[in-house]
C-alpha cells in the first residue's frame, strides 16, 4: 500500500496534522489528527510503498512492544488509514 | 485608466478602460483608494475578451444554495477560474491569471454581474497573493469593542452576522468592522491584525479601519448559551475551513499553515453555542472582553 498523492502531514503547535494539498486532493475537506506513534510510522512511509509487515518493524525499532501486539496495532492503523482514504492499496 | 488600492497593508490595482461604466460601481473601494502605486501586488484588468486556451478543469467548488460557484482550472503557465453567482445560474466572469497571481484578466460576460464578478475575481487573487504574507482572508463576521476586534465565524446562514448584530444591540461600545470578509495578518511583532475591507457580502460596511484580535470565535447553535476555549487542534481546523486559499499550490499552502500556527500561538479560538439571543451576546461579552 503507499499513501495518496496530496497528502501531507504538518506539525502545527506540537500537533501532527493530515491534509489534503495538490490537485489531486483538491476535494478532500477533512484534517486528520496523528498521534506521536502514527506520525511517526507516516513520515517512514512516506514516498514508498508498505506492507503492514513494515509497519509492524518500525514499531518494534523504535518502541517496547511484542510482535504480536505491534501486529495487530499496524494492521489497525493501514485499515484505519485505508479507510478514510488517505491510504491505498 | 489605474486606481490603486490598499486593503491590509497590500496594494492592488484596477485597470479599466476611461469610460467603462464598471468604474461608477465600485464606491465599495473608495475608502482603500491609495494613489496610484507603481508595483502593486497584483492588477486586475477588465478585457473585451480572451484567447481560447485548454483549459483543465481542476476544482468545481462546494455548490451550496445561494452561494457564488467558482471553477478553477489549470491553463498553460497558469490559472483560469470563472463565476457565477450561485448554483444554476449561468457563469458571468471568466479570468486568466499568471501563475504568480499578479496579474488578472478579467472578462465579463454579463455585464448587470459585472460588479459580483470583480469582486470575486479581486477576492480570490487577493487571497492567493496573500498567502504566503502572514496574511488570511477569512469568512467571518467582526466586531470591534475595546478596541479589540473579535471575529465570529461558521458556516453560511449559522449566524455570526446575527451575533454581530447582538453585540450592536447589547454590548456598549461595539462597531461592526466587516460583516463577510475581513482580513487577518499576523504583523511583525507577532501580534493578528484585523483588517476591514472592501468584500463585506450583503452588509455594506466597507471600512479601512484595522484593529488587534481579541478572540476567533466559532459560533455553534445550541438551546444552551456557553463558551469554551478551543484546544489548538479545533482552532486549526476552524482557521483551516474559515479561510481562502488553494491549497494545491504547495507554496500556498505552507504559508497558509504558518500563518494558521502563528494565530494559533498568539490569538485564543472559542466556540460559542448560543441562541440568537441577547443573552448569548452577554455570555460572549462576559468571557470575551475579559481577554
């Protein structure tokens, strides 16, 4: 999966904010609000293609977690992405 | 023939024929008329006509009941966008910009329109302009007490010009400043300017008046009367949605973003739920003027 073309996420305040910028976006009125882990798993991926594998990998670099449970929060996180369409397959 | 103009510290300028009878309908400008400045930031220029291009559709606006449709498109080396004044109705003006937003080429195509077509066409340029300038162009109605200007926004037909209205009635020593379309700028010293202009939608209150922001206020319609302070992710989505702007310009929309964090830092965001009443006027007052 990769993310959409035209969207960018902002720090604003201390805040990681997703919107639609670019053409190919020009429609798309929603700002998505990313916590620190979410952020931090989308400026990895961004500009490449990922699997929920990858996902998965980069939170076990970067935090205490099992596999098992770092799985499961990856997978959530790409359907959730997937599902308000910033993300496609 | 040029006339300048200054609205929020930014010079633009209007080049029409001598005798075009547009000229006679534009007293809306008459309180920002400046002499005329050699190297405004942008001109619009009234044309007989333009070059066909390939014009590519790329926005077809949010077609709301009643409010103007505007439809952007991509041109060779720049933009197009035409106007009309509300769904359904057929476009009245066609302009080609440049893709710095300096120049306007503006054709209408129906003249008894010709007005809504020149201030849209000088809006919209303007707001693009602007961007990257620590300047928005909001959607919002204002009041000033105080010597504060405190801004109410919300979605058309919400009721920030009736809250305006409240404060007129209820609240001693309040002006409207703009009842549409005000300015914003975040000036030097960090601090947001609000400035009045010549866009104020069906209220004519053209004023060239500025003052410092007292509060942005997102008016909600509830039973009860109450306000809160907005966390910095609503008062970014409220400036987000309240101001003009393309964000499909890249440049654009990074001055947008930091001048939405630079308002966000300085300036307190609120929700008002309220009735159209005057009580709601004194729970705003109460918590507002307090700032």
């Amino acid at each position: 999966m990769k993310i959409k073309e035209g969207f960018k996420l902002r720090t604003i305040v201390g805040e990681h904010i997703v919107t639609g910028e670019g053409l190919a976006q020009v429609n798309f009125n929603k700002i998505i609000s990313l916590n620190e882990t979410a952020a931090y798993l989308w400026e990895h991926v961004t500009g490449k293609e990922f699997s929920v594998e990858d996902l998965t990998k980069l939170l076990l670099d970067e935090y205490d977690v099992d596999e098992a449970t770092a799985s499961k929060d990856a997978a959530a996180i790409a359907d959730k992405w997937i599902e308000i369409g910033i993300v496609e397959k | 023939m040029t006339k300048s103009y200054k609205v929020a510290g930014h010079v633009f300028s209007f080049v029409f024929p001598e005798e075009h009878p547009l000229w006679g309908l534009t007293g809306q400008y008459k309180p920002f008329e400046i002499p005329t400045d050699p190297s405004p930031l942008f001109i619009v220029e009234l044309v007989e006509s333009l070059p066909v291009e390939t014009l590519e559709k790329v926005y077809g606006g949010d077609e709301e009941p009643g409010q103007p449709v505007i439809l952007l498109y991509r041109r060779n080396g720049g933009w197009a966008f035409e106007m009309a004044p509300c769904p359904g109705r057929p476009v009245c003006g066609r302009a080609y910009v440049d893709g710095t937003f300096s120049h306007v080429r503006l054709q209408i195509l129906r003249p008894s329109e010709g007005l809504f077509a020149l201030n849209n066409a000088a809006m919209l340029v303007f707001a693009f302009s602007t961007a990257s300038l620590d300047t928005l162009e909001m959607h919002a109605s204002v009041v000033v007490n105080s010597g504060k200007a405190f801004l109410w926004l919300a979605k058309s037909g919400t009721g920030k010009s009736t809250h305006s209205q409240l404060w007129l009635d209820n609240v001693q020593g309040s002006h409207l400043l703009n009842d549409d379309n005000p300015v914003v700028r975040v000036m030097e010293d960090g601090h947001t300017e609000v400035f009045g202009t010549p866009w104020s939608g069906k209220t004519p209150c053209y004023r060239n008046e500025h003052y410092p922001a007292g509060a942005f206020t997102e008016i909600v319609r509830s039973p009860e009367n109450r306000i809160r302070r907005k966390s910095v992710l609503e008062a970014y989505a409220l400036l987000y949605s309240s101001s003009s702007g393309f964000k499909a310009d890249p440049a654009m929309s990074d001055g947008l973003n930091a001048t939405y964090e630079k308002i966000i830092t300085a300036t307190p965001c609120f929700t008002l739920e309220c009735r159209p009443d005057a009580d709601a006027a004194r729970v705003s007052s109460e918590t507002l003027l307090k700032l």
